[in-house]
C-alpha cells in the first residue's frame, strides 16, 4: 500500500476535546502500520471546515482529509443548524472533488464545561478518531474496478 497523504481538520472550539480525534486517529493507523502523512490544521469553529476541506481535496495532494468538531447545544438551537451545515458541506465536497471526506463531529445535548463532562468526551473523541482512520483505510484501499 501507498503511503497515504492524508489532512486532518480541527475546529479550535473545546479545542482540548477535538484533538483527542487526531490522538486517536494517528495511533490507530500506528497500529495498523499504515504509512501515511497527516497534516494537521486548525480552523475557528466547525462551520469553516466543509470550505478547508474543499480547498484541501481540490488540490489533489489529498487522499482523504478528515474533519473533527464538538457543536454543543447551547440551549438556544443554533447546534442543529451549525452541525447540518456541517454535515451537508462535507457531504457537497467529497461528492464535487472525489476526495472522500470523513466527519468526527459530535453534537452532544447534553454537554456542560465539567470535569466529568469533558473526560468522557476526550475518551469518546479518541475513539471516533480512530473509528475515522478504519474507515479512511477502507475507503483508500477499495477497488471499484
């Protein structure tokens, strides 16, 4: 298998979080022993990765590009709409540039900037992103022949 190039999207809100994706997602390829390059970026919130992940794919130096984020409900219904945007963006890339897209982007209900809260979080945010580098693995290495 080619080494796979590979760019991994993060939004900076709860950034402490949504990193915790990237941890996951690089030692799940570690131990699959894939060989890969992964670029790292950062972006304000969510609602600016579906854009990033557009400019990335049409590069063409992308075999994948992964976005990560934690939209909370901040009780006055802006969540749904920002993770639907989100959601439908990423959605519009992968199918417009050929360049699967995976979203890590968790919109909890429930969320509170509490110990508790923010470790089961972290630990759920490890596993999603090593959940993303299965998935990225299978994609790359399906034939469609």
């Amino acid at each position: 298998m080619k080494k796979l190039n590979i760019a991994f999207i993060k939004a900076s809100w709860h950034k402490e979080i949504v990193g915790k994706a990237l941890e996951g997602f690089q030692q799940e390829l570690t131990l699959q022993n894939v060989a890969a390059e992964v670029k790292a970026l950062d972006v304000p919130g969510a609602f600016e990765m579906p854009l990033l992940a557009q400019r990335l794919a049409k590069t063409g130096h992308y075999d994948a590009i992964v976005c990560a984020a934690l939209v909370v409900d901040g009780g006055i219904y802006r969540h749904d709409f920002v993770a639907q945007a989100v959601v439908d963006g990423l959605m519009n890339v992968q199918l417009s540039t050929n360049v699967p897209v995976f979203s890590v982007s968790l919109t909890p209900h429930n969320f509170q900037p509490a110990d508790e809260f923010i470790q089961f979080y972290e630990k759920h945010f490890v596993k999603k992103g090593a959940e993303a580098a299965r998935a990225v693995l299978a994609i790359t290495q399906l034939s469609i022949d």
